[in-house]
C-alpha cells in the first residue's frame, strides 16, 4: 500500500480540494488528511468508506492501483452506461470488466448501491470487507 499516498493526493487534487476542505468534507481533522499524502498513516475503514461514498471513489484503484480512480454507482445501479460514438467509455468498461472477474468487487458495488438506499446493514458489510483489506496490507 505503499502507493496509497500518491492516490490520495491525487485524488484530492483532481477533487480540486485543499487537504482542509476535503478533512471538512470527511470529518477528519486537517492533519489527518497531512499525514495521509506523506505516507505516516492509514486511514481507517469508516474513513475509506466515508471517501468512496463522498467522492465516488475506486476503493481497488485507491488502495491497489486497479482500475479508474472513480466509480459512477448511479449508473451502475440504473444499468445504464454512457455511450461515446457508439462505444462503451473506457471507464465504464473498466469497471464491467473488473466485475466480471471479481465477484467481491461486485458485492462490494451492490452494497454501496445498498448504502446510498439508506441500508444500514450494508454499511456494516462494507466495513467488515474494508477491514479484511486493511489486515492484508499490514
């Protein structure tokens, strides 16, 4: 996970965000977010799932360098891809692609979908996997 710090911090400069308005936008304090991009700490699993629901965020391209850095869930959950010149965009058929090879990343898509329906349990599942993740990369 070493990576982990050059993701973030381009993350949150593709976000066009200071390292204090993203810690705002998370509910973290500002040197959290520091201590994220110079590799002193990890975030926790309620912070990384906090991040790919704010900002729609790859938790696999965040955390392992796999796929694109964003995920549009909406048009996930609506089945409805966009369509440039008659081609699936490189995004999308990236994340169908992963889906189809992972069935964890699949449950872990349907369970944000679940989330962002107000579901709770399902929040609980994502953290229960976030957490598996992170004893890996310890």
């Amino acid at each position: 996970m070493s990576d982990f710090k050059i993701r973030f911090k381009l993350l949150r400069k593709k976000l066009k965000l200071s390292q204090k308005e993203m810690a705002k936008e998370l509910g973290v304090p500002f040197t959290m977010i520091s201590k994220y991009e110079c590799g002193k700490i990890k975030p926790c699993a309620d912070t990384l799932i906090r991040i790919a629901i704010t900002y729609k965020v790859n938790l696999n391209w965040l955390l392992l360098g796999i796929g694109n850095m964003f995920i549009d869930i909406q048009d996930i959950e609506d089945n409805h891809f966009e369509i440039t010149d008659g081609l699936i965009s490189d995004e999308v058929f990236l994340i169908l692609e992963e889906i189809s090879r992972s069935p964890t990343t699949k449950e872990f898509i349907l369970k944000l979908i679940k989330v962002k329906r107000g579901d709770k349990e399902a929040l609980t599942d994502i953290q229960k996997m976030i957490r598996g993740l992170e004893m890996m990369f310890e």
